[in-house]
C-alpha cells in the first residue's frame, strides 16, 4: 500500500506519454503502473501529470547597487512553486576578498527557513577572484560542497573576465570536476558603444538593443566556447536569444564539445521593436537585450530540433520605480517572470507551435535538472523525488500581475492569455499547491548537493 496515488492523469515521462497511475511513498516516486493502492489518491483527469519544473537560473534577494531584486527567497519560490516549479538554482556572489565557502554559507543562510522549495547555488567567480590563481584554490571545496556550477562573466566592470582569466578559471573549475555557466558578451567593446550613445543624446530604451549587437555576443560565445575546449570544461550559455550566437553553439557542438544554450521565455514571445521602443520600454531591458521576430523563430525551431534543451527565466525582478531612469544606461536590467514559464510554454510552444509535449517538459524540468547535476529531479521515474504537478492543459488564463504571487508589482506578459496551468503541485510528495494556491510553508525546502555528471 502506498502513501499516495494519482489516478487517470496523462504522465508526460522520458519514455513519452503514458496514461498510468502513479505512485508516492514517503518523498519518493515509488511506481508507475496500473491498478496502484494507497492510503490517499489525487484524480489528475484530464490533466497532464509532469515533473516540478526547474529553473536554473534566477535572481532571487539579489543584491545590486544597492539594490535588492523585488522577490526575496520566500516570495519568488512561492511564486515559483505557483507556476509549477518545485527547484530553482540561485546565486552565491563573493565580495571582494571574501573566500568563496564563507559566501557560500552565508547565502544559504540567508535562503534557509524562506524557501518554500527546493533550491541550489551557482558560484559567482567576480574579477578579484580570477585575477590570481591562488584565489581559485577553494573551488573544489565548493564543488565538494554541492555548488557544482560556477557563474562567469564576459561583461560588467567588476565582474567581466578577459580570456586569460576565463581560461585560467576553466581549468580550476574542470580540475574540481564542476562546470561553467556564463553570462557572454563583448563587455569592453558594449562599454564603449553605450557611452558613445549617451554621449550623443541617444538616451531611449531602444538604444540599449543597438549597442548590444548581436553578432558581438555571437563573437564572445565563440570565443567562450573555444576557451571551454582548450580547458576541457563543460559549458553552458545562459540566456541566449540571437540566431548568431545559437549557431555559435551549434558550431561548437558540431565539433563535439561540451556546450549547451539556454533560452527564456522573453527571448521566446518579446521583441525589441515592440517592447524597448515603447513608452514602457525601459521595464523591458535586460541583457542580452531582446532581438528580432527572425531571432525569435530561429530559437522555436532549435526547440523543434533539439539544439535548444532547457528554458530557464533568468528571473531578475525591479520594480517600475526602479526601473524608470532617465537614460537606458542606468536602468537595472532584468524581468520578472518565475510563475509564468512552464503555462507559456506550454501554450505558445505545444498549442501553438506544436511543440511535443515531450519537449516541453524536458526543457522546463529533465534537461535543465540533468545538466545541473540534480540526479533525483525533473523526471516521472521511480526512485526520483515525488515532485509532481498535476497541469490543467483546459484552464484558460490571463496573465495579470495583480494575480500573480510575484512582487514587482507588473510582468513583462500582462495581458497575455495562456491555455494551460498547473493546478496541484506536489514537492517531495507533500501538496504545496492546491487548485493554483499556495498551502506550503515557507522554509521546507531544502538546498540540493549537486554534482556534475563525469
């Protein structure tokens, strides 16, 4: 007898769509099958039966020029778990000299007894800890420590990195067993073209896509990549919204190495002539900036073909007031967007582009879990953790800011209607989503040890 039981649902498995029962004892899926009995059963008909989404890649409580994104740790995972999603994977960001396993703790600290899911750390290596080699000596101690992933960067003053030093941190980072999640653009060459546009008067939000161009992330992703191999490092390209830079990637997978992209739901739906050229356009600016409509079919067609595996949300909330400044070149970059992805997706991927259902799925919860070193996350697979959602493909829904348990106070998709929403959520077997309301507790979720696949 098991302690739980979901009856008459569509699974959505690695295998493919199954209509089955499935079962949960304690925190673990125990089975999947037919004619299952269990103490308390969960009727998912009609519905889809897919694993919590993981997202990894967010900003929760993030500190910023002394600035504090909107969504601190308990709101943004209540309103990750809203959307269906049961992990996400943060950041830890070293200050300078401070040696990376005291930042490591003291951001746990700060995420424990607020999480109301299940959580892991990226590691921020900052330009101070890449300039000398000695600094990077603590790094197997946080791959040890169950942060397998390590941030870089190739823009910002304080954190951009030149090629020596991405290359000297890649090897560390290799050496440790662990892998490198990189922020790619051409820092030093966009400094200067956004000086340039102030300089002249160009002070609109358009102008921060215009001196972003496209094809110098493209250069810096390639760059990156060659880096990586010399390195022999595993890499991942966070948000990624140009064709130039996807097929970067495409490139560099094509000679066998160690590189995946990810894209975002901005990338996906948004564009820059619609949304930084408005009069709101500097609530969208964010980096990489949004592109183009042909920019945007060139990601839905890698979704298609595989090239793209895992959409995260780089879930970077402000709010208005934080957002309005009187030049694009002081407005903090980032959107809200946590509780949205998995419904979005879902609909202007599988409804609308016919995306598999497979596919979504393992980009919004098995790639990204299987990527990031989460062994037990992101599949309907006994032995893995019963995080489970219970998805309504029927609820038609708009997307409204004042419905969403998100904080900026607006979302980027206001106004956007969606067929498609998660309904229940399980985390580790227990309910913390109830027909679309939170009934969780902040604080029961856990961080995750991570390690990377050898």
């Amino acid at each position: 007898m098991y302690d739980l039981v979901i009856r008459h649902g569509q699974l959505i498995t690695p295998a493919g769509p199954v209509f089955a029962d499935l079962a949960v004892d304690q925190d673990r899926i125990a089975a999947i099958g037919a004619y299952l009995n269990a103490d308390r059963t969960l009727d998912a008909s009609g519905c889809y039966v897919i694993p919590g989404g993981v997202d990894c890649h967010v900003h929760l409580q993030m500190q910023l020029g002394g600035r504090t994104t909107a969504d601190s740790f308990e709101t943004g995972t209540v309103a990750a778990a809203c959307g269906g999603t049961t992990t996400v994977i943060d950041f830890t960001d070293p200050q300078p000299e401070q040696p990376l396993m005291e930042a490591l703790r003291a951001r746990k600290s700060e995420a424990g007894g607020r999480v109301a899911i299940d959580y892991g750390l990226h590691m921020t290596i900052p330009t101070w800890h890449a300039s000398a080699e000695h600094r990077l000596h603590d790094i197997p101690d946080a791959v040890a420590a169950g942060c397998a992933t390590f941030k870089l960067y190739q823009a910002y003053d304080r954190m951009q990195l030149d090629d020596v030093a991405l290359l000297r941190t890649m090897r560390a980072v290799a050496y440790a067993g662990g892998g490198v999640v990189l922020h790619s653009e051409t820092g030093p060459l966009l400094d200067q073209l956004r000086a340039d546009a102030v300089a002249a008067g160009h002070l609109e939000p358009i102008w921060h896509e215009r001196t972003r161009p496209a094809r110098l992330e493209a250069s810096a992703v390639q760059r990156a990549a060659e880096i990586a191999a010399l390195a022999g490092c595993p890499l991942h390209i966070f948000h990624v919204g140009a064709a130039e830079s996807l097929a970067q990637v495409a490139a560099a997978n094509q000679r066998g190495l160690d590189i995946t992209p990810e894209t975002c739901p901005h990338y996906l739906l948004l564009t820059a002539t619609e949304h930084l050229a408005a009069s709101d356009g500097h609530l969208y600016i964010c980096a990489p900036p949004l592109r183009s409509p042909a920019d945007q079919d060139a990601l839905w067609r890698a979704m298609h073909d595989g090239s793209i595996e895992i959409i995260s949300t780089d879930h970077c909330p402000w709010t208005r007031s934080e957002k309005q400044r009187a030049s694009f070149a002081e407005v903090p970059g980032g959107l809200p967007g946590v509780e949205a992805r998995l419904s979005l997706v879902h609909h202007f991927g599988v409804n609308e582009r016919d995306l598999p259902l497979t596919a979504w799925v393992s980009a919004c919860c098995t790639a990204p879990a299987r990527r990031m070193g989460l062994s037990r996350k992101g599949a309907l697979l006994p032995g893995y953790d019963a995080d489970i959602v219970i998805f309504d493909p029927t609820r038609d829904k708009t997307v409204r800011a004042n419905d969403l348990n998100e904080t900026a106070g607006w979302t980027p998709y206001q106004g956007v209607n969606v067929v498609g929403w998660p309904r229940n959520v399980l985390l580790r077997g227990d309910e913390v989503v109830l027909d679309e309301q939170f009934v969780g507790i902040p604080g029961q979720g856990r961080y995750l040890h991570r390690k990377l696949d050898s």
